[in-house]
C-alpha cells in the first residue's frame, strides 16, 4: 500500500504545481478601471502596444458596463492606422454610450479613410461606375452639405473656398459630369467634385 501512495502524492504535488504557476506574459488584473487605464497608457509610453491591448481587453471584460477600455483600443487601432479594428472597438464603446462624441469620430473618420482608400482602389482600376458611382456621387454631395464646402477634397494649388451654407441633398440630386481631366488625376474624389 505504501508503495503505491507515494507516487500518488508525488503526482499530486506536481499537477497542483502546474496549476498554480504563471506565465511572465500573464497580465495581472487591474483592481480599478482607473488603474488598468494608466497601465495601458503606460504599456504604451512604454512602447508594448500588445500588452495595452490585452490590459484594455482583460479591463473590458472586467468592467462590461464601462466605455472606456474601448474608446482607447480604438483611439490606439486608429493612430496605427488600423481602421477596421478602430471601428469595431469604437462600435463596442457607442454600444455603452450611443452619444460618445470620440467613438462616433473615430467611426466616421476611419470610415471615411478606409472608403478613400477603396475610391482611390477602384479608380486606379477604372472599376468606379453604375450604382457605386451614383451613390458614392450622392455621398460626396451630402459630404459637401454637411460640411459646407464646395470640394470635398481640395488641389494643392487651389485657394480655400469660402464655406457656404449647407444646402440640404436628396436622394435625386444631380451632379457635376466628369470631365477628363478630373478622372484621370490622382485625386480619388476628382470624379466627384
């Protein structure tokens, strides 16, 4: 009998040693969300944008109700350029506070980039006709209202336009017809000025 309890402690011993150990990449909880947000901006500063990610993400799960880890994984995604994953994270917050001011920023303006880019994807391949030029048309209209500027996306060398009262746009509003020059440029919104 006693031959064979001794392998059992030791088997014993040893699983509840691999339990209780931890990993040098485990992030420790935070105990306040004021706490894992300087973290985070520490790990930043700090330059480990992956350990602020996962600081920010482990405070979200922690503090489900709270906006404010997502609002700084989207400020971050955003100021790395990655729009897609700043919208979603910026999403996540406006789930929380539909009216946060810097959540729908971040949500027009990376969507705004990201669209630009696709413009200019599609342009570069003269692929930007039919009902996607008629919308992205109407869109650069209602850009321009809402704004209340001429051009969306002005030259280099052209002078800042006064900015006019905004005009209110239907689904049926003309458009300016594309001239040559416009569609060869490099502008992604020429074909829509």
């Amino acid at each position: 009998m006693r031959r064979h309890l001794i392998p059992c402690l030791a088997s014993a011993l040893l699983l509840s040693a691999c339990a209780t150990s931890t990993t040098n990449n485990a992030v420790p909880p935070a105990a306040t969300l004021d706490a894992a947000l300087a973290d985070a901006e520490r790990s930043v500063a700090a330059g480990d944008a992956d350990k602020a990610y996962t600081i920010l993400r482990h405070a979200g799960s922690s503090f489900p109700a709270e906006k404010a880890p997502w609002l700084q994984i989207a400020q971050l995604k955003f100021d790395r350029g990655s729009y897609g994953d700043a919208i979603t994270n910026a999403l996540e917050a406006l789930q929380r506070d539909p009216a946060d001011r810097q959540g729908n920023s971040i949500v027009a303006v990376a969507g705004l980039r990201l669209s630009t880019k696709a413009v200019a994807d599609l342009s570069r391949q003269n692929n930007l006709g039919g009902p996607l030029r008629t919308e992205a048309q109407q869109l650069a209209n209602l850009l321009r209202s809402t704004l209340g500027e001429e051009v969306l996306v002005p030259s280099k060398a052209a002078k800042p336009v006064a900015a006019k009262k905004p005009v209110p746009v239907t689904g049926g509003a003309q458009v300016r017809k594309n001239t040559s020059n416009q569609a060869n440029s490099a502008d992604p919104f020429g074909a829509l000025k």
